[in-house]
C-alpha cells in the first residue's frame, strides 16, 4: 500500500492593517517580520500595497526599478505579473519566486503600482461572485492563490501582507484572506476617528463574503473569509525619562476604550469567536518613537534593532526588547485564539 504525502500545513496568514495612513503600518510590519525570523520562523511578505512602499524598504532602488520595468514582460516577478493573467482574462496565476531579503529567513513578495489596475478588477470579481460565475471566484482568490503557492514553496511559517491605507476592493481581499488582523494606531485624533468605520466595514465585508460562499459552485477556489483581531499596537509615542509624554499618554487610554467599542464589540456581535480574549489581551504592546534608527533601517533594509548607523546602542537594545516581546506576544496570541 503506497503511503500517502502528509498534507501541507497552511502558514498562518496576518495583516497589520488601518485604513489611516501614517500610523507606521509597513515600519511595524517588516520590523515584526524580522523579529519573527530572529525567532526561527520562515516568514513571507507580501507587499500588496500599489505605493510598494514594502518592496522599496528592503529592496534596492534599482533593483525595484528593474522589477517594475519588466513587470509585464515574460520575466516579470512582481505581484502584478503573476495576477496579470488573470487580471487579463488569458489565463490562471503566472508563477513568480519571492526574494530573499538581508535577514535570514525572511522573504517577500515585490509589489507593483500596476496593483492600482487589478484592484478595479477586483471591484468587478467580487460582483460576478454575486452572481455566481467561477471567473469571479477566481479573480478574487487570485492573491491569495499565487501566496499559497509561493508560501509553500519556503515552507512559510507566517505570510504577513503590508497593504495601503484604504477600505478599497484590494484590502478587502486581503483582509478575508487572513486568519488575523493587527491594527497599528497613532497617538492622535485621527487615528481615533478612523477607528469608528474599521469595525463595521470589516464586519459587512464577512457577512458578504458568507453570502458569496454559499453561492459558490462546489470546487471553486475560496478565501479564508473570518479574520480574527489579534490586537493592536500603539505606535510613534515618544517617551522621556521612561514615561510617555502626557498628550500622547492621553490618546493611549481613549485607543483602548476606541478599539473594544469599535472593533471588539462589533466583531462579537457577529461571532464571538472573531475577537477572543479579555480587554487588556487585545494591547499587543507598544512602539516608541526612535528616531533616527527608523530612517536608518529604511535606508539600508535592516529591521531598527539592526542597523549600526544610527541611534545609541541603547536605543537598539531596547528596540530589540521591544520587537522580540511583540513577536512572541502574537505568537502566544494566535495559539491562545486557536485552542
């Protein structure tokens, strides 16, 4: 009797999503990465971002130059030449190889601004769903179809996505695709304000996606559908003589109370499961504002706690404290929120 192949084991899939810009979304995703890599474990970025501002961080200019130049050629190797295809109606999902990047187990996915193209394809995908057509399944799934693959490829512990700052088709599909969500918040207003819509779009977006399923005709490829808030993660305060300045020390209790009321409630209403966990497990930790060290890690592609060009060695130890404890505090999340 011929052994069966042990079935794959789907890497877990994250977003570090707000639909505000500036809250330092792609900084805390790569750095997060990183750290999970320091831990041993196999991550895949996934820049699908349109500004690829991912792709820019731990890429060389000309590199990601050279990328974008034959994005549509036969050798093209970015997220675009690979839903282009499908985006085109000529064919399925065009294989591509993640990059490796300057830390050791860490890869990416390069994105492209020609995912600006595809995200209106999306808009159309996601209508023909309704309508039951198998090219509207496949158009949405199309992302997540070409990081499946690709994940497996690495054998991928973690796929983490970096994606813009919007409530558009393109993070819809993103966002359906994971299993969990982290959402990154400023110490300012805006960033409170932004968190009133993230819930309920979030929520419309898995009820449609229900509907859509039990539409679906059997076989047809189909997204996870039920991301899980994980947490979040306060970021960009600054800190003097081991405290938070007052304002910004301010805004940290009306994010705690802004994100049970905003998110965890309105999640619980559709199912208890999607935000598992008492009020203070959802605080992931916090990122201070350091300086220096983060145009330095922007400039050479090394997380903050790595770079030696800039900041104190102070600085790094504690941005290493910091990270390390956020990676192993999302771990313990994700298998707390899975048993």
């Amino acid at each position: 009797m011929t052994q069966q192949p042990a079935p794959t084991r789907r890497p877990t899939r994250v977003t570090v999503f707000n639909h505000k810009g500036g809250v330092g979304k792609t900084t805390l995703t790569m750095n997060l990465a990183a750290a999970l890599a320091q831990l041993g474990r196999r991550v895949l970025l996934v820049d699908t971002d349109p500004q690829c501002n991912l792709t820019s961080y731990l890429i060389d200019d000309a590199v990601v130059d050279g990328l974008l130049d034959k994005a549509d050629s036969p050798e093209g190797q970015t997220i675009w030449s690979a839903v282009r295809p499908v985006s085109e109606a000529v064919g399925g999902i065009f294989p591509i190889k993640p990059l490796k990047t300057s830390v050791e187990r860490l890869f990416l996915l390069p994105g492209d601004i020609q995912l600006s193209q595809f995200e209106t394809d999306l808009a159309d995908f996601w209508a023909q769903s309704f309508q039951r057509k198998p090219k509207g399944f496949r158009g949405t799934s199309a992302i997540s179809e070409l990081v499946g693959h690709v994940a497996t490829s690495i054998g991928a512990d973690y796929v983490f996505y970096d994606s813009g700052p919007n409530i558009g088709p393109l993070n819809r599909c993103i966002l359906l695709d994971c299993d969990f969500f982290i959402v990154p918040v400023a110490c300012d207003l805006f960033s409170l304000r932004a968190l009133k819509t993230l819930g309920r779009t979030l929520t419309a977006w898995i009820e449609d996606w229900a509907t859509i399923s039990e539409l679906a005709p059997e076989g047809i490829p189909l997204l996870n559908g039920r991301p899980h808030f994980l947490g979040y993660v306060p970021g960009g305060f600054r800190v003097y003589g081991g405290a938070v300045a007052q304002q910004q020390s301010h805004y940290l209790a009306r994010i705690e109370k802004e994100i049970h009321s905003q998110i965890v409630a309105i999640l619980r209403k559709l199912d208890l499961t999607l935000a598992v966990g008492s009020l203070s497990h959802f605080k992931l930790g916090g990122v201070q504002d350091f300086g220096s060290l983060v145009a330095a890690s922007q400039r050479t592609g090394l997380p903050i706690f790595s770079v030696d060009d800039a900041g104190t060695q102070t600085q790094r130890d504690r941005a290493r404290r910091v990270f390390n404890s956020l990676a192993k505090k999302v771990e313990a999340r994700i298998n707390e929120t899975r048993s």
